[in-house]
C-alpha cells in the first residue's frame, strides 16, 4: 500500500513537568489554625543508577559509564534483533493492545471494533490456514501464469502496487515538494529482497554469506510452493534482482530532496521509457485522469528498468513477480512458509533465534491495517487530556529555545535568520492522537479469510491515497498511530508529530526532576524540531517547498560543519570492517547534535538563574547528560548491525549516546573533561550547530 515514507523520521518527542501549585488558606478568629500542607513529594533523579559502571569513567566513556552493567549483563530475547528503551517501550505497548483486543468479545458493538477482533481471530487461526495451504495466493499465480507478453507487465506491476507487493517500482502519494497546496504521485525504484544494493553488489564476507543464503531461500519457498524449476528460478531471481540493484540510486543519493523530485507531464513519460506501456500502468494504477504530470524519483533507474524489462525473457519475469507475492503472502500462509521465511529474515539476515510469539505478530497486523481504530480505544485507555498538556508545554519551551538559539549561530546572516524563524513561527505541532479519525467504514474483514483481510487492507489504503489526487490538503492526518513509540518531522507540512506512547520513562518520567527529562524527551524533542533545519529539511522553506531559502555564504558555512560531522561518524566501526555512514546518517546525527544542545539551554533557561538541586550525586548539568545517554541504552546483535549500517539513516545506539556528548561545550563542564580524557575533542574540532 502506499505509505508517506520519504523524509519522515523515527525519532520520539514529550513532554515538560508542570509547575507544582500551592494552594493558600484565610486564617479567621472563628477557625482553627489549619494543619500544614503535607510536604510535596521530593523529586527522583529519573536516572537508572543501578546500571552506572563506575569501572569506566564518564570522561572516557560515558555510555558505557551510564549502561555498563546493564549492557554486561542484558541478554537480548530470543525473538529481537536489538533491544533498548524503544523495544522495552514497544513490548508494553504490545501486551497494553493485546488487552484491548482479546477484551472486545466476539461480537463487539462498535463497527470498528468488530473490524478489529476479526481481523486478529483470522491471524491466530492457524489451523484454518494449514487447510488452507497455497489456496489464497494462487488466483496471484494464475494472473503471472497467465501473462503471455511483455507489454502485459505495467498493469501487473499496477496491481502489485494496490496490493503492497514488492514489485520494481513503487508509488507514494505526498504533497508536492514544489507547490504544497496538491498532491502528487510519485513513483521510486524498489524491487529488491535483500535490504540494500550492495548486498548484491559488495564481497564483503558477510554481504556475500547473505546474498548465497538469500539464493537458498528464495529455492526453498519455490519447492514449497511446488516449483519444479526451483534451483534454476532462484539462480534467475536472484540475477535478474542484482541488475536491478546495478541501476539502482544509493540511499545517499535518496537523501537529496532537489535530485529526487524529477516532474514528468504524463506525455513525456513514453520519452523516459520509450517500449513502456504507460497507458497500460496508469489506468490500472487508477490515476488516469486525476493528474497530468507524476514525480519519478529516479528517472535514470526508469529508463534502465525499461531496457532490463525487454533483454530479460519473459519467464525470467514471471518467475520473479511470483517470488514477490510469495515472499509478500508467506506471513498469512501456513506454518511451513511461516518457518521458512523467518529462518531467513529472522535468523539468516538479522541474527534472530526465534520468531515473535504469534499473538504478537497479529497485534502488529492490526496495528498496520487499522491502526487508528486500535488507537482511538488505545487513547481512551493509557492517554489522559492532562498528558497532552503536558506535552506541549515542553514543545513550547524547546521552539522558545531554538527562537533564541537562532539570533547566537555563527553560520547564519540576518537573511537566513529571519527566514529561519519565519519556519519555526509556522512549525505545526500534532501531539497524542488526531483531531479527526479515520473512517474505516468501507474496509471490512472477515474471521476465516486471513490473506483476503491483509489484501483488503492494502487496497483500503491504496485507494485512500489515491482519492486525494486533485483535493484539498487534509493537514489533520497522521502517518503514525497513537500507540507507536517515534515520532517525526514531515519537511512538506512543516509539522512534528508526537504520538502518545512515547510519553513514558525513560523518555519522560513524571516524578522525576525537569533534568534527566530535557536530555530524555527535551533532547528527542529538539532533535525533531532541528529536521526543519538539517541538511534535508533545511531544503524546505516555511510552507512546505523545495526553496533555497539560505544565502550563498550561509551554505558553505553549514557544509563545513555537516562535513565535520560526516568525518567524526565515519570513524566510528559498529562492525568489525564496517563503519557508520556520515553522509547516510547525516540528518540524524545533525539532529542529535542540535537536539541535545537546544534542550541543555532549555533546560538552563528553565532554572530563571537559580541552582539547580543535587539529586543521587549528581548535578542538574549532569543529569541532562546522564538522561540523553540512558535513552539510547541498547545492545544490537551483529548481523543486525549490518543490516542497519547499510539501509538505515540512524546511528547505532552506542554511537548516538556518545558521539553527540563530544561537540557539547555544557558537557566538558558538567563533566571537568580535560585534554588526555578518551571523549576529549580540541575546541576547534567539536561541531556546534545549534
């Protein structure tokens, strides 16, 4: 289905505590004296010290002074890939859902609550599934069975896109990145089993142990599914899949917004891929006749596509799109593809013994399918008004935060200033839950027909996506659930986005004093606040469009600093010969860096002048830090690391704990770091930003 994916990122956002209230008494000669106010309750630290490593110095190494113990001592469970405060966050979540679904009934009253509960029975009913076996998918087969010429494959890849199976390329439907009052369809390379084209394309041990086994996966499904070709097919899937990642864009170059938005009237199309069937792809796809011009995010990959679509023979083709809704259909299918696919997604690629129990894998489909409906009762239930509040309290002390900020940098003119707060001024703030829900009404499930409900839902979002071509902007919609623990900034609206579960320890911990919660959720917060000003966002003026909006001279002063940055992550290796990637996490690391250097001066501001408490040892200055560093405690399995390296934009969690705490000046303070320290950075090395 189609998902606004590009330029959102995941990242969580909170909350500031309340001021306390002390409420007065008139003493009269008729009434006693009244009895004191009891005292309030004094305020915790909000950090973990139970994990503090006091063998490793803070100077040296403070992730692991912070997490040391429990990083000596955590053992990541059998069904994760990684752990940290995320997945902690994540696993509550799940067991809070699952409670709210299995207490439904069988027949709940609310429309989408029946949606709800039928859709999860049809997940856990295994039984029904190993009666049902290949049946569900093989009208799939018989429509790639069935295709006798080339000219024939736009309309398949059409219907592939409806229904959220990988396919060569895929649609999104998002504002337009040059004139944010319409909707645009854009199209971008995709296809791909492996997570990155340099799994195919690098002999790095590791990259070609992955791509052999990927091969004897792909064998496995086939003789699974009855492929008497089954050998000779994975050997073509996986060929015809590495021309792909050949023509392919790397995710670097994806990051630049200017190159990725390529506007093609739609009769310029056949120029770009000449023997296409446009027409074909388009009525299918159902936008002919709502737009006249489409994005191509890649228009280089397109025109190679087309000529790799014509030297490839047809059955090489068919072979490959019955893979794809293989591997799409193999989570809804029977115990034995079940098996088979996480022995190789799970295991193989990320390092994973074991699958999640099933009850959990239904709650995040679900969660996927009718997320909002799930959310609407999740709210109800674990997000009361006085959170919200609470929560953009905070939001507003941070935007205060980088207000002021703006007027100090060194790297910005007045020019540039008065545009940057102009985008700050029009920052929309979403926090908790929508204003408006979804409508699901014309989606429905049924509790026998697992693969059909999957297949509705794909189609319910597909077509919702598509009927916004030529309407208004909707600036209510969400593109997470209440109940995800991120959160994101979405450079096309100007806006952050808060969901509400993310409002929990360690992030934001009620009882504790205002410093361990600015370098927890202050920190998260001025990281996605500082997305409208990296090297991305800042691309994006105050309305939502790709406009320089920086001076020449203020340019190549942000390039020195973000290449300074680029170098210090390059340095860091999470795998032994594979290091970070500066230039893919940039963003991110920016906004770490900023994040966490906005909230230590929303938190000074905080204090009005006065001391901040000692709290279990530490300084208020200390505890920002020590907070910043507790919320990325996390442990990473190897083959998970690698994966990670190369497909996604944030840093490992080690290197996000440490590496920003390098360039903050309030850290060398707080801390005494001196010159000989193992985290000391000479003044004209450290990258301040914000």
């Amino acid at each position: 289905m189609i998902r606004f994916s590009r330029n959102t990122f995941r990242w969580p956002l909170g909350i500031v505590l309340g001021a306390s209230l002390v409420v007065g008494c008139s003493k009269t000669a008729e009434a006693p004296a009244p009895a004191a106010a009891p005292a309030a309750p004094a305020l915790v630290s909000g950090i973990d010290l139970q994990f503090t490593d006091d063998s490793v110095r803070a100077q040296d190494d403070f992730y692991k002074h912070i997490n040391g113990k429990w990083l000596a001592s955590f053992e990541i469970p059998a069904d994760k890939g990684s752990y940290g405060s995320f997945t902690k966050l994540d696993d509550d979540g799940d067991e809070q859902l699952k409670g709210i679904i299995e207490g439904l009934g069988d027949t709940p009253a609310d429309a989408d609550a029946q949606k709800i509960a039928a859709l999860y029975a049809s997940f856990l009913d295994e039984p029904k599934l190993e009666e049902l076996g290949l049946k569900p998918i093989a009208g799939e087969f018989a429509q790639i069975d069935a295709i006798k010429d080339k000219k024939e494959i736009p309309a398949l890849i059409a219907h592939f896109n409806q229904l959220d199976i990988g396919a060569p390329y895929q649609p999104q439907v998002h504002l337009d990145a040059k004139d944010s009052t319409k909707y645009v369809f854009d199209l971008g390379q995709s296809g791909l089993g492996l997570p990155d084209r340099d799994y195919y394309l690098k002999d790095d041990d590791k990259l070609k142990d992955a791509r052999a086994k990927y091969q004897t996966h792909i064998e496995n499904m086939q003789k699974l599914a009855g492929d008497k070709d089954a050998v000779k097919d994975a050997k073509d899937i996986l060929a015809l899949e590495t021309e792909l990642a050949k023509i392919q864009w790397t995710k670097v170059e994806n990051r630049d917004p200017v190159k990725t938005y390529n506007k093609y009237l739609i009769a310029d199309l056949p120029g770009l891929m000449p023997a296409y069937d446009w027409k074909s792809y388009l009525g299918k796809a159902a936008i002919d006749g709502k737009v006249d011009y489409l994005i191509i995010s890649q228009p280089s990959y397109f025109t190679a596509f087309g000529k790799l679509l014509q030297k490839t023979p047809l059955a090489v083709w068919k072979a490959y799109f019955k893979w794809r809704v293989l591997s799409a259909a193999a989570p809804y299918l029977s115990k034995a593809f079940v098996d088979e696919r996480f022995a190789f997604y799970g295991t193989a690629l990320h390092g994973i013994p074991q699958n999640r129990p099933r009850w959990k894998r239904g709650v995040a489909l679900v969660d996927a399918s009718i997320g909002e409906g799930l959310g609407k009762l999740y709210v109800e239930k674990y997000f009361p008004p006085e959170s919200k509040a609470r929560m953009q309290a905070l939001v507003q002390n941070l935007i205060a935060a980088y207000r002021a900020s703006i007027e100090t940098l060194d790297w910005m003119g007045p020019e540039t200033k008065q545009a940057a707060q102009e985008k700050l001024n029009k920052l929309m703030l979403k926090i908790g839950y929508p204003d408006k829900w979804r409508d699901y009404s014309s989606l429905s499930f049924a509790k026998d027909d697992l693969v059909g409900n999957v297949t509705r839902a794909s189609l319910f979002e597909y077509r919702r996506n598509i009927d916004k071509l030529g309407k208004p902007i909707d600036r209510t919609e969400w593109d997470m659930t209440p109940q995800t623990v991120n959160a994101y900034y979405n450079p096309e609206m100007n806006e952050i986005v808060f969901p509400a579960a993310i409002l929990q320890p360690p992030f934001f911990t009620a009882k504790a004093d205002d410093a361990a919660n600015y370098g927890g959720i202050g920190a998260v917060i001025g990281h996605e606040i500082s997305h409208g000003f990296d090297d991305e966002g800042s691309q994006y003026d105050a309305d939502g469009n790709l406009h320089d909006w920086f001076t020449k001279e203020d340019h190549d002063k942000f390039k020195a600093k973000t290449q300074a940055l680029v170098a210090q992550y390059n340095a860091y290796e999470p795998v032994p010969g594979f290091h970070v990637n500066g230039e893919l996490t940039l963003g991110e690391n920016i906004a770490d860096n900023s994040g966490l250097s906005i909230a230590y001066k929303a938190y000074k501001l905080s204090l009005a002048g006065k001391d901040a408490p000692i709290i279990d040892g530490l300084t208020g200055p200390q505890r920002v830090y020590a907070g910043w560093a507790q919320v990325w405690r996390g442990k990473v399995r190897e083959n998970e690391a690698l994966v990670r390296i190369k497909s996604d934009p944030h840093s490992p969690p080690a290197v996000r704990g440490d590496a920003p705490l390098v360039n903050q000046p309030g850290f060398y303070e707080a801390y005494g770091l001196k010159e000989g320290d193992k985290m000391y950075l000479p003044p004209e090395q450290r990258v301040s930003i914000w």
